[in-house]
C-alpha cells in the first residue's frame, strides 16, 4: 500500500522559492561592491558632476551642501553609515558631498543599479522608502529652518541626532558629534557664535554636559526635547508631560 508513494511524498508541499533565493535588497546589492574610502575633508563629488554613481556609506560622516550665489555653505544633511548617497536618480548630482571623517564607502554604477531595480520588484519598495525618507527629511529641515528659534534648532538637532544613535544603542544617552561647530551652525542656519553659546546655556541648565572630544550626554532628554519647541510641559512632580 505504501510501495505507490514511495519516491513521491517529497513533492507533496509547494517549495517556497525564498527559502534558497531571499528577496534581493539594496544591502546586497552594496554589499557585492568593493570598499573605497576617503580621508577627512575630501570631496566625493560635486554639486552639478554627472552621476555616475550611488554611494553607501559603511563607516564615517558625510556632509553635503550646497553653495549659493553669495558664496555662502548651505548643509543640508549628514549622512552616516547605512545610508545612501545620490539615491535621487537624477542625471546630475543636486548637492555636493564632503568626508566629515575618515569615511569609507561602496560605490554602486548608477544604470547598473536602475537596471537592478527594474529586473528586481523586490526592491521597488525599498527604493521608495529611500526616497520616502529624503522627502521627510527636507521637510524636517524646512520647518527647523523657517518655524524655529535659535535655541529650538540646536535642540531638535541634538535630539535627531540622539534618537538616530538610540536605533543601534538604544540606552545610549550620548550624542556623538564629530562634525565642527561651523557645520552644525551652517546646517541649522545659525553662527557658529550662537551655537556655541546656546550648547553653554544647556549645559548650565543642568540638561547636558560634554563628553570626550566630540560628544554630549543628554541628562534630561525631556527637557531637551521642550527646549526644541515639541509640545510638552513640566508637570508638578518636575516631570515632562505632553500636552493634549
């Protein structure tokens, strides 16, 4: 009776083809390239160069910019390991990029990489939620720059910065920040004056004190995170409590 299904009962269950060929991911496809770097203060590319490449960054900081007509540095962002740079697709790079740091990345060719998401639906979310998050992210800096106070600028970007650090270490209450206070303050639109007096004034409201060379521990991340102009307020107990 058993002799028929002998040789058959392996095809009983569909194969999950997952199992032997995982969905490809932007990870992957990076990770297959070779690891370059550069040294602190070299440029990887700039603004208007033809883009011929993706960047992921592996270890280090970047900053891109973008220079006006007067001659003056617009930051708008830093980016840190895990994140991409030149992810907007466009013929031309829209801002300049900066090693921070020691930076060391790989490079991704960029029809390579379109040709990769065309033949690959796996990997058209992931590249949305790449673009997804650069929209945020501008949209973040658009109400920092046009809706804030000078001392809520440089709260909510130690608190961004804080909260970035707390995805990998999440008990982690040091804010590392190995870019120079000239690029903060060009980042938050502020003198680096201003920046530098308004981190002293944190500190001799008992929120935050240095730490090392280039870090800050967050004493009281819910005062920091009033002082940023988020909706919360000092309850009787000294607590902070979002108001409704």
């Amino acid at each position: 009776m058993y002799a028929a299904t002998t040789g058959q009962h392996f095809n009983r269950f569909p194969v999950n083809a997952n199992a032997t060929n995982p969905p490809l991911t932007i990870k992957a496809l990076f990770n297959k390239q070779a690891l370059d770097q550069i040294e602190a203060g070299s440029t990887l590319f700039l603004e208007g160069d033809e883009a011929k490449h993706l960047y992921e960054v592996v270890d280090g900081v970047l900053r891109v910019f973008k220079i006006i007509s007067d001659g003056r540095r617009i930051i708008t962002g830093f980016l840190f390991p895990g994140d991409l740079v030149g992810v907007s697709l466009r013929d031309r790079y829209l801002y300049s990029a900066e090693a921070v740091t020691l930076t060391r990345f790989r490079r991704f060719g960029r029809r390579e990489f379109q040709d990769a998401v065309n033949s690959s639906p796996s990997l058209h979310p992931q590249l949305f939620d790449r673009l997804c998050d650069e929209m945020a992210a501008a949209q973040n800096q658009m109400v920092l720059l046009s809706r804030k106070s000078a001392e809520e600028r440089v709260c909510s970007f130690l608190l961004e910065r804080l909260r970035h650090q707390q995805q990998t270490s999440p008990l982690t209450t040091i804010v590392d920040l190995p870019m120079t206070r000239l690029d903060i303050a060009d980042y938050l639109g502020l003198t680096i004056e201003t920046v530098s007096r308004t981190i002293t004034k944190l500190t001799g409201r008992g929120i935050l004190v240095p730490e090392g060379r280039h870090g800050l521990r967050i004493l009281r991340s819910k005062s920091l995170e009033r002082f940023a102009g988020d909706d919360y307020e000092d309850d009787d107990y000294g607590h902070v409590a979002r108001r409704n």
